[in-house]
C-alpha cells in the first residue's frame, strides 16, 4: 500500500483589505473628535448658577494682560484689538440676530478689558452675551 504525504497548508494573513479598514478608522476618528474654537488658557472665576449657551456660540476671551481672542464659533480664536471686535461682532449680528456671545476672561484680568468688550458688544446690538465661570461645588 502506497501512502501520499499530503502537503500542509500554509497560513498567511490577507492583507488586502487592511488599507480599507485603516481609512475607516482614520474616517471615524475624524468624525467623532470634538474640535474647540477656543484655546485660551485663562483661569475663571466661580459661580453658583449655571446657564446652558449653544455650542456654536461666538467666543471671546481676554487673558490677564487683557488681550482678547475672538472667534465666530465656527474658527479658531484669533487676536483681535477691541476696536476690530465692534465690526466683527455687527457682521455676526447681521447674519443671526440671536446669536450668543460667550465672554471668558481670566479671573485676574483687570474689570475695564471686560467693560470695553462689553461696550463694543453693546454698540454691535448683541443681545445674548453669557459670562463663561467654574462652577462652584454646592454642599
């Protein structure tokens, strides 16, 4: 009796579809990132009370030297002189007038930055500003 010696099969990994699920991956993790309009680093000072602004809101931030980034809520931040921010705003007042404007100043930040960026909020008809502060524990 004559028996044949069956050749073993060899294993390999397809890889023929790994380029596929490595752009799906890179897809997802696109889509699923939060991206922030507003890097400031500014230290906030504290509330009890809290009030819900839409994540499209324009926002302004002054630092503790008073320089204030501005950003349309859809771009990134970006520094802007007090003077340039009266035009900016009145030209995102233009396109929604119910816009929210979303100011964070650092708590240590002089009171007249935040009185000049109000002032020029107030002469672009802004009519939803909120104050951006660290909620403060309660109990």
């Amino acid at each position: 009796m004559n028996l044949k010696v069956a050749k073993r099969a060899e294993s390999y990994i397809p890889t023929a579809s790994m380029a596929d699920i490595a752009f799906l991956l890179i897809v997802f993790f696109m889509v699923t990132s939060t991206i922030t309009v507003d890097r400031t680093a500014v230290e906030l000072p504290t509330s009890l009370e809290r009030v819900e602004v839409p994540k499209d809101a324009a926002v302004i931030a002054i630092d503790e030297t008073g320089q204030v980034f501005f950003s349309n809520g859809e771009e990134d931040s970006r520094a802007i002189s007090t003077q340039d921010l009266l035009p900016s705003a009145a030209f995102i007042m233009s396109k929604n007038s119910l816009k929210y404007f979303l100011i964070k100043a650092d708590g240590n930040a002089e009171y007249r930055y935040i009185d000049q960026v109000m002032e020029q909020l107030r002469q672009a008809a802004v009519r939803n500003i909120a104050m951006l502060t660290q909620q403060e524990g309660v109990g």
